[in-house]
C-alpha cells in the first residue's frame, strides 16, 4: 500500500483532490464567524468544515435549511460536516444520531461523519465508560448508514478510542454490518502531546482500512499537517489558523510560527503572499483576520509543496529537511518513519 500519494475523493460537487485541508468555521452568531471569506481569495481552498451542532444551535439554522452551505458561502466549494459529538459531550448535551444526519443531508454535506461519543484521555481502557462510548458510537454509526436518505452524500464512520486493537475491533465490526464511504478518527485533540499514541491509532488504521479515505479531526495545525499527510491521512480540519490569528500568531512553514509581538520592527514581512504583499507589517499585526488568512495562505503553500514531493517521489527527503529544526516533532516523525517502514 502506498502511504504517501495524491488521491481522489468523488463528490456529489466535484473531485475533491487529498490531501486536503478543511478550515474550521465556529460559525457565530451571523453565520461568518470571525473567519475571512478565505474561498473568494485562495483557489486551492474551496473547502469548509462545519458541525451539525453548531449549526443547529445557530440563529442562522433556518437561513441555512433553505439556502443550503453552498449558495451561503461557496457555491463552488467542498464542504464536510461533522456532527459535532465532540461539542455536544463537552457540553453534556445528548443528541440524536437521525436529526443530526438530517440535518447534514439537509444542508448539502458533500462528507459528513456519523454522530461519535468522543473517547478522551482519563477514559481508562478498562473501565465502562470507555466500552460504553464506543459501543454507542458504533451504533450510532450502523444507524446513520442505514437510514440515508442521500446516496450521494459521503458518509465516513467516526471511530475513537484510546488503543490500537479496540480501534481495529471496532473497524471490524462496522465492517461486517456496513460498507462506508471513509473513516474519520475523532478525540485525538486531547491527545495532541502524545505523539506516540497519535502515530500509532492513525497508523493502525491506516492499516487497517487499506485505501479507504481517512479524515483525522482537528490536527491540521502546520506542523502536524506533514506527520499525518507521511502516516497517509486523506483530509484533516483545524481551527489554528483563526485561533493563531486572534493570539497574532504567524505562521510560516520555514520557521515556525511566531508571535507577531517578536517580530523586529520592519515595515514589510518577508513573505510574499496577497496579504504581506499588500499590507505592512503593523496593518497585519493589528488585524487578525489578516493574520488568519496569511495562516492559509501557508498551509496551501505547505499542501503543494508536499503534493509536488509526493509526486517526486522525494517526500521523505522533503520532511527530513522540514522537521530537522523542530526536535519535538522530529522525534515524532523519526518514529513514524519506523512503523511505515515496518521497523516499530
């Protein structure tokens, strides 16, 4: 099987090309959020993640029933919707796995993900609770696959858990009851310090599902980005790029991210992206939609620059050299590097 390679995803829309990015939109009280409208401004990102929950908890849930997410933000674009199972755990809110499907089918999802009980960290492998959350989230998931209604609308099984095999029994059993358009592995933000455990359930089921797409939710910061895209995740959404930029966090796939207040007092930045390249350095710093944008504009410079390696064939050079200045995330990746190559 090969991990590193540029794939499709055939949608009731279009083509989607992976790996893929979705920027996380949180939505708010109009509908925008404080997102900027990134699709009228970067052709390679047309795509938005948005969750049943939120959507439902919105003013704007009629407005968005009737006009549908394409004719309300892009008519051209790509949109995945999750249920929002995370939040509503959160929030100890219980919801139903049929009107969130609804509402996803309803909206014009082109992916939606069944209704998953997240799994987090202090949920020990062996205790009910852990059991308990998986076995609702499998069913959940047999029963959205069961009553849909959309055919065209991709449908990906969300699978948690906090080891490896329970996470392959439980792809097992979906398996045998219902064929699946994907998977998306949900729970592993909490998780996000342990590089470890998180290399070992992506690649675990990687593994498992062979060629099936893999969405992994809320890791797509730009640094993770590279070690999912090696481990062979499809499509991956975060919301870091609108956070970072509310904290005037810059990032920048050659040094970092940085915090705007240590930058030294320049009048330009030096990248040449749209936003730098029209604006100084103190109208950036005090805009953090500006920032926010200037983030995806990065992250789609870091999407091509790693479809052109994978394409060459040379992505291993291409990460040896990206990771070499980072040692965290340097270990993480010398790690993955064994378990594709089978060595751990």
């Amino acid at each position: 099987m090969d991990y590193h390679a540029v794939k499709y995803i055939e949608t009731a829309h279009g083509t989607l090309e992976t790996p893929c990015f979705f920027p996380v939109n949180n939505f708010g009280k109009k509908g925008k959020a404080s997102i900027p409208e990134y699709w009228n401004e970067i052709p390679d990102l047309k795509q938005m993640l948005i969750n049943a929950f939120v959507i439902k908890k919105s003013d704007q849930y009629k407005k968005i029933l009737q006009k549908g997410l394409r004719s309300y933000y892009c008519h051209d674009g790509h949109f995945f919707v999750d249920s929002g199972g995370f939040q509503a755990r959160d929030q100890k809110e219980a919801l139903d796995p049929l009107e969130i499907l609804r509402i996803q089918e309803n909206v014009g999802a082109d992916i939606a993900s069944t209704l998953d009980i997240p799994v987090f960290p202090d949920d020990k492998i062996l205790c009910t609770t852990h059991s308990e959350l998986i076995k609702k989230s499998v069913e959940n998931a047999l029963k959205s696959i069961n009553y849909r209604q959309n055919e065209e609308m991709n449908l990906f099984a969300a699978i948690h858990g906090n080891e490896t095999s329970m996470m392959v029994n439980m792809i097992n059993f979906l398996e045998k009851k219902a064929k699946f358009d994907g998977y998306a592995i949900g729970g592993l933000v909490p998780k996000r310090s342990n590089f470890i455990q998180i290399i070992n359930l992506i690649y675990s089921v990687r593994k498992k599902i062979k060629d099936q797409p893999l969405h992994v939710f809320g890791l797509g910061g730009p640094s993770m980005i590279p070690l999912l895209i090696y481990l062979g995740v499809d499509s991956f959404d975060s919301s870091s790029f609108i956070l970072a930029g509310s904290h005037r966090v810059y990032f920048s796939p050659d040094i970092g991210s940085r915090n705007m207040n240590e930058f030294p007092l320049r009048e330009r930045l030096p990248c040449v992206c749209p936003v730098c390249s029209k604006h100084t350095t103190n109208e950036i710093k005090m805009n953090r939609r500006l920032i926010a944008l200037h983030n995806l504009w990065m992250i789609t410079l870091e999407l091509r620059r790693i479809k052109s390696y994978i394409e060459d064939n040379s992505l291993e050079d291409y990460l040896d050299y990206r990771f070499a200045c980072n040692p965290l995330i340097n270990q993480a990746y010398r790690y993955a590097k064994m378990k594709v190559r089978g060595l751990a």
